[in-house]
C-alpha cells in the first residue's frame, strides 16, 4: 500500500449524522389569481372586496433565485445581501455585470501541492481547517454580491462549484473550467470556498465522506466530497486550482 492509500485511511474522516446529508429541497410558488378573482366576483359585500394589490411569489430576479440559494445553503453559504450568481457559460457571466476572458478554455499552472496541502497531513490538521471553513462561509454569507462558476475540473467529468466573493478571479475560473451541461442547481462533488479582501492568508483542501440520500429508492449512501478553502487579500488562481485538481485526484482514488 502506497503513502498515500495510507494517509487515506488515516485522515479521512466520515461524516454520517443527519446534519451532514444533502437532502434536495423543493420549492412551490403561489398566486393570488383565484383569491383576486373571488374577491371580485358579484354579490360579494364591499368589505370582502377591499384587498391589497396583488404581488407575485417567488419575487425573484438576476442573482436572486431561490432553488439556487437553496443549493448554496446546502454549501454551509447563504446569501444574505440576495446577490448570488450562478455562472456555467459566458451569458451568466454577462448577466452578472462581468466581461467574458479572452482567452478560452485557459490553461492554468497549478501551484506547487505543498502549498496547498490536504487536511489531516502533517501540514494541516483538521480542526485547523475546519476553523478557516466555517469563517469562511460566514464571511462569504456577508459578502455584496457572489459569484458562482461551474463546470468540471479539465480532463475529468468532476463537477466544480467555486463560491467567491472576487469579482476579478471569476471569468478566469470560467474559462479555465470545462463546461459541463447545466443542470437545476445541486451541490457538487468539489465545493471551494474563495474569499478575498482579508488580511488572513490560508490554501487548504480536505475529502471527506458524507451520506447522500439516493434519488431512486430514498436509501443513504456513502459518498466521498472535498472541500477547497483559499482565503487572502487576493487568492492567486494558481492556488485554486492547485486545490481542486489534488481533490479530483483524491475523490477519483475513492471511486
């Protein structure tokens, strides 16, 4: 057994309880089409008649949708300022108020792996990196606007999603992710967590297992995930995709 299969088995850690499963939520939508037409309907008393100006549900608009503030929730992030974007292709990006790269798909040099190590190596423990993560996600909830690219790690069929605050990384992050087909918005296999504008500097990424419930038969099964988290006043590319092509390498030696 290589070094690796073993720090496999050491570090990885199952996450089985009932707050750790992604159960897919739904929303329903209502309108106020048969209240309105009852309250004007004749015979009806003038009291009875007098009601508020109708307004449609769900009020969504661009960077507000609700199954996909449902889906970042499932990520540990909820949008608080209602401006989330989910970006899979150049029009998303443009939707956004953002400006296509010019080159693409573009090639990125991962950084060196030790300068983003796995959790549970000997360069990062797991509480440590658990830590960052949650401030993370907290500060992320905060953030003005999100942005969310999508797509698969290039040369796999690992689905991506980067939850980011940075404007200026996200259309490269689009061109340097394959498209993958888009999708009603779920949690995908590789979640990274991006912030920029603080003064705390942190690369880090872990995989762990979770419990998912099957779609087919509603039976819990075991499922491997990782968790990418670069946090600095202004994350370098390199180091993000450093971390999601280590967590692709890493879930692909779990299949």
């Amino acid at each position: 057994m290589s070094c690796r299969s073993t720090l496999l088995l050491i570090a990885r850690r199952s996450l089985a309880s009932p707050s750790s499963r992604r159960v897919p939520l739904t929303l329903t939508t209502a309108t106020s089409s048969r209240f309105f037409a009852a309250a004007t309907s004749p015979g009806l008393p003038e009291s009875i008649k007098r009601v508020g100006e109708a307004s449609a549900f769900p009020n969504e608009y661009p960077g507000q949708n609700y199954a996909f503030n449902w889906s970042l929730n499932a990520d540990g992030v909820t949008p608080l300022r209602k401006s989330a974007f989910r970006i899979t292709k150049v029009l998303d990006l443009k939707i956004a108020g953002l400006e296509a790269h010019a080159k693409s798909p573009l090639k990125v040099n991962a950084a060196p792996s030790e300068n983003v190590p796995e959790a549970g190596s000997d360069s990062l423990a797991f509480d440590a990196f658990d830590e960052v993560t949650q401030r993370t996600k907290d500060l992320l909830s905060l953030s003005e606007t999100l942005y969310c690219p999508e797509g698969h790690v290039p040369g796999t069929r690992t689905g991506v999603r980067i939850i980011t605050n940075s404007a200026a990384l996200v259309p490269r992050l689009l061109a340097y992710l394959e498209r993958a087909p888009r999708r009603d918005p779920k949690s995908q296999p590789i979640t990274a967590y991006v912030l920029e504008g603080t003064e705390e500097e942190f690369a880090g990424f872990a995989i762990e297992e979770v419990e998912e419930e099957n779609e087919d038969d509603g039976s819990m099964e075991a499922k491997s995930v990782a968790a990418v988290v670069i946090v600095g006043s202004n994350p370098d590319i390199e180091k993000i995709v450093a971390g999601l092509e280590q967590s692709a390498k890493g879930l692909a030696a779990d299949e």
